[in-house]
RNA sequence: CGGGACGUAGCGCAGCUUGGCAGCGCGCCUGCUUUGGGAGCAGGAGGUCGCGGGUUCAAAUCCCGCCGUCCCGACCA
C-alpha cells in the first residue's frame, strides 16, 4: 500500500476524551475513531489489525476442529423469552438492547446462547454428530453504562465466540479443555500474557468457568493469585484460607457479659471504632453485620470481620430502606446476630470470625452496640462460608501461601454450561446411543476481539507509538523513501524494492509521501509496523538499504540485492 | 443510575471573572526555498462559540432548561 493513497491521518495530538496509552495512539495513528461515546470505526488500518486478530483465532479454533458460522446479530425476542433472560434486560446483569421493526420486536444481540442452542438444535438429531463445536466472530450489542477507555469497553463490541456441543458432562468436559488450551496458544500467538483464573459466571450462567485475564496497569478488574501453588480466581470468586476454629476452641473463656452502649449517631464501622477506641479496640474486634437476600431472597444476615470488606455471593443483594421496615429485628446501622434466628433471619458468617470473641457489634436497638458479644453463647451461626473480600497477602485457600491480587484486563471468558439453556429451549434435544431423548450438553467461549486490539496496544507500545507483534501488524514492513523528490534514483530504487517486496509476497506499506524525513520516521514510529527500510540517497549509493526493528530498535544495513529474500525468507 | 468536570475551526487550547470586531499553535490549500528525526518565508481557506429559551442597545461571555463528552463510583466481554 502506497501511504499517499491509504485513508489514513496521523495526529500529533492526541483527543482531551482519550485517556489510556492504547486509545490514543489508536487514534493519533489513524486506526480508529470514534462515532459516539463506545461506538468506532475502524479505519483500514485499524481493520487490518482485526482481521490479523481474527485469522489468528481462526487458524486455533480450525487446527481443533471447530467450525466457524455467522448468526444474526438480530435476534427476534422470543428466544429470550423462552430461556427467561428477557427478564435481564434493563438490569445490570444483561443490558440489552431491542428494536422495534415491522416483524416485530427485536434484541440486538449481546451474547448468542439462545440462537446458537436453536441454531445447531435444528440441525444435529443424533449422538453420531458430536462433539461438535462452532463459532463465529460477530457484533455484540451491550447498553453500556459507562463506555470508557477506547476499545476497552464499548457498547458495540467484536467478539469470537464459540460454543460446544456434546452428548454428556464428560464429553462437554473434553470439549470445554479442547478451547480453553487452544485459547492459550492464541494469546501465545498474540504477545500477550495471560492467567486463566476461576471466575464468577455472571449472567450466562453454568458451573465451571475461566476468566482469561491480562495483567494491565490500566485493567478493570483484580484476580488472586498464589505464587507457591498457581492458584488464581478472580477476586469476585476468590476464597481466603482462613480455617474455621473449632467450637469451644481457642480465644479468651474469661469474656465478661454482654454490655450495652448507647452510641448515638454512629451507624458506620469506622464512627464506632472511633467510640470505642479508648477501651483498645480495633476493627478487627467488630462485627461488621450486613442485612442481605440470598440467592433465593431469603432474608439474612452476613458477619464479616470489622475490618473486611464482604463480599456477597453472585444473586444476593443488600437490603434497602423499606426491606428494613419489613425486617423489625434488623436496626439499620445498629444491626447485630443476637437473636436473629428467632426472628425468621438466616445468620452466615465468614470463617475469619470464627473465633469465640468477645466481639462489639451492633446491639440492634437504635443508637446502640453491644460489647462482649461470644459466639454460640450471645449469638449463633447457621452456614460458614467466605464473605470477606480478598487482600494481597491473604493465606491461599490451597496451600496457604501468601496470595497477591493482580489488576488485570479481562481478555475472554469461558463457561461450562451444562444443560442451562438446552433445557429451556424448545426442541434442544437429541437421540442418545440408547436410542432414547437426551439433551445438549453446551459450554460457551467469548473472546473480546476488538478488546484484544486495545490489550496488545497496551501491552505492545512506547512513548512514540505503536509496536506490534509481526503475527498482528496491519504491514509487516514499512518502507520509507527519503528525498525521493530530489533524487529520481531513491525514488526509482524504492518504487523497484517496494514491487518486489509485494511480489514475494511481504505485506509492506510504502511512504511515498513528499514530507520530510522527520515525518516520515515519526510516523513510521508511532504506526508501529514491526519492520522499518529507509532509502536514502546515502545508503543508496553503497547499495544499501537500513533495515531497523520498531521493537527492540535494533538496526543493520542490508545489501539492496539481499534485502527481498532477508524479509521474504523471516 | 449517583458525584465531578468540560463543550469555541480537523486536533490541542486561549478568550468567559469585568458583555462590545471570534483568536493562537498544529493540521489543510497555493507558490518559492528546503530535505536523515515532526523545516522556512509569503499568501489563503475553514466557525450554528453543543442546542433551545431568557436578560440586554449588544451574549462565546450573564440566567434557566436540555443534549453531548470525559473522569470517579455502582455494574460488565
């Protein structure tokens, strides 16, 4: 490609809205821009970089026998119907859009479980056909609350996605290790380093699933690992290996009884600390009790250490104003465990409060704590579970070792879905060996593609631009001839080289362009093509060429006759 | 959806406090000179000052409303 025809604009500013390294050379290089708040076009160079993406996720998910197709990104409203996820829409768990045209109501698809359970349901009849796995890269609607961060997170997004279909939980077991191992050799391939970390499954449901998460400066999310076992969960899933002490064990047996205080005006943890602090005590010997549904919206009451952060399970939520009224035993800001269960409330507790105690916690009466409080004498405990949010330094639930928490960018998500939607969806059924009905054993694979492209940029750049990884450069060779207007033999010997690079088959793109030679570096730079030649009337007249890697910046001259078959050969 | 900031030429910004010709740098066009790390000189094009209303002789500037954008939070591939 000649860069005096390419639709392309560099910039030398980047926009005030860009905030990350990636979207502002995204843009400043011309690859991408933006139409509306997480909605871009990619421009042709920006395109190039995706189809490179692609080609790659391609040639992994082929090489394992995956078959690619393409559904609608329109989906008619019914398939959510039937599965029950139409009730999402609007929450926070599944923002989606619909539309309403002539044939009636539609969802502009933020994920494909419904259509691809319909999909391949119509077409596989008997246990002969699988296992079977299909995918396909296609546009994602999301009704993003907060697009930020360029590509990073968008309201309109590509992904790869990818489903399993087989005749049994062993089989979709097989299958599901089948893509996640190829996707390990696809972030390989892509530069990037990624950890597979156990994860919450969110909106689409199943048991067993990977999140596959990127460590970024610029990351959304955090996940633990643990340096001596490789142990790694997201912090939403991750568990601490705190040990439950066991009843009447440990812990001081001189606690005196239980004292109320009147404690007006301090409803948080950290005000009555503050109260209690000329008696010695510290968050850690609160209380922290949260009034919470579970999952099945009974009410309950969560202990975690005072100074913890919990963290509830996925399906539970925290009580609001008028769950109170309805609850008269729980005090907003002064709730405590005593009594609880007489009151209908489930009392689970986090195992880092297992100890007897004497503990201070809310003495729910209004504008009163209790001191003294002893585990299985003033108060009682129905489930043990972990409800504390996870901290760098926390024991791995494994083997004990000291966990870190790593920021990351979460790169692809891959689910074991079992017979969650086979079994809603009318028809998903198949003939078994046995000759009887069975259904669809299904596991899901999504991986953000033009995510990715903002994930290698991170990973991939300096302070002057863009360095890709050669396996997803838009060219492999940016060719820059200098002076060409004053010296017709530059322009002669670079028109020469730049037709026998594309008939050896190099992808190059050639600056052609009459700018000065600053330019034409600096853009060669921030472009990032991972293999720069220069032409200049100097070189030329020893007959060579300077060949310069974007990457490490390592340069060497190249003899003009050797240079087709040095790049065509690497 | 809660909190904050911003909106002036393609990009980056000044002007707003104290109302009075719409500006600067980069980029773009023409000509000449220049040419190994974002050249120089000269000339030129380009604006619904986010939108609507109000105050005023007069509004980019003051007031009200709306829209958009970004940041923090909540939530998510």
């Amino acid at each position: 490609m000649r860069m005096s025809r390419l639709l392309v604009r560099t910039l030398r500013e980047a926009p005030a809205d860009a905030e990350v390294a990636s979207h502002q050379l995204l843009v400043r290089a011309g690859y991408i821009r933006r139409l509306a708040s997480g909605v871009y076009t990619f421009l042709p160079l920006g395109l190039r970089v995706l189809h490179r993406v692609e080609q790659v996720i391609r040639e992994e998910l082929d090489a394992v026998g995956c078959q690619e197709l393409l559904m609608p990104a329109l989906h008619p409203i019914e398939l959510w119907e039937q599965s029950g996820r139409a009730a999402m829409f609007g929450s926070d768990a599944l923002p989606a859009m619909t539309v309403e045209a002539r044939g009636g109501t539609f969802v502009l698809g933020p994920t494909h479980e419904e259509v691809v359970t319909v999909t391949v349901s119509a077409e596989v009849e008997s246990y002969r056909q699988m296992p079977l796995t299909v995918y396909q890269f296609q546009v994602k609607f999301r009704d993003e609350a907060r697009p930020r961060f360029g590509l990073l997170r968008t309201r309109e997004l590509i992904m790869a996605d990818a489903y399993s279909f087989d005749v049994d939980k062993e089989a979709m077991q097989s299958s599901y290790q089948t893509v996640f191992d190829a996707y390990l050799r696809i972030f390989e391939r892509l530069g990037l380093h990624v950890t597979p970390v156990e994860a919450e499954s969110g909106a689409i449901g199943g048991d067993v699933n990977h999140e596959f998460m990127v460590p970024s400066a610029v990351g959304e999310d955090h996940f633990v690992s643990c340096a001596s076992c490789g142990y790694a969960a997201n912090v939403e899933a991750a568990t601490r290996g705190v040990a439950r002490v066991a009843a009447g064990g440990g812990g001081p047996t001189s606690a005196g009884p239980v004292v109320e205080h009147h404690t007006p005006g301090r409803p948080g943890i950290t005000d009555v600390v503050a109260y209690f602090a000329d008696q010695g005590a510290t968050a850690a010997d609160f209380l922290k009790s949260l009034a919470v549904f579970d999952a099945d919206g009974r009410p309950t009451l969560v202990l975690v250490p005072g100074d913890r952060e919990a963290r509830l399970p996925s399906g539970w939520r925290l009580f609001e104003d008028a769950d109170f009224d309805s609850n008269p035993s729980l005090v907003k800001g002064y709730i405590g465990p005593s009594g609880q269960q007489e009151h209908g409330i489930r009392v689970v507790a986090d195992t880092g409060i297992s100890r007897p105690g004497p503990w201070i916690t809310g003495a729910n009466r209004p504008d009163h704590h209790m001191t003294g409080a002893v585990l299985d004498r003033d108060f009682n405990v129905d489930a043990w579970g972990s409800f504390a949010e996870v901290v760098s330094g926390d024991a791995c639930p494994h083997c004990g070792g000291a966990v870190e928490l790593v920021r990351s960018v979460e790169a692809a998500h891959t689910f074991q879905l079992g017979h969650k939607y086979s079994e809603v969806m009318p028809g998903s059924t198949f003939v078994a060996a046995d000759g009887g009905e069975a259904t669809f054993s299904m596991g899901c694979y999504g991986m953000g593609v033009s995510r990715l492209l903002a994930v290698v940029a991170e990973e991939h750049h300096d302070e002057r631009g863009l360095a890709w990884p050669p396996e997803v450069a838009p060219y492999q060779v940016h060719l820059a001839a200098l002076g060409a207007g004053r010296s017709p033999e530059v322009g002669a010997a670079a028109d020469q080289l730049y037709g026998q690079l594309i008939a050896a088959g190099v992808e190059v793109l050639y600056d052609d362009r009459d700018v000065s030679p600053g330019v034409k570096f600096a853009d060669a730079d921030l472009l990032g093509t991972p293999v720069r030649l220069v032409i200049g009337a100097k070189g030329l007249a020893r007959g060579v060429v300077e060949w310069r890697s974007r990457a490490t910046g390592e340069e060497r001259e190249l003899p003009m006759d050797g240079v087709v078959a040095t790049l065509a050969g690497g």
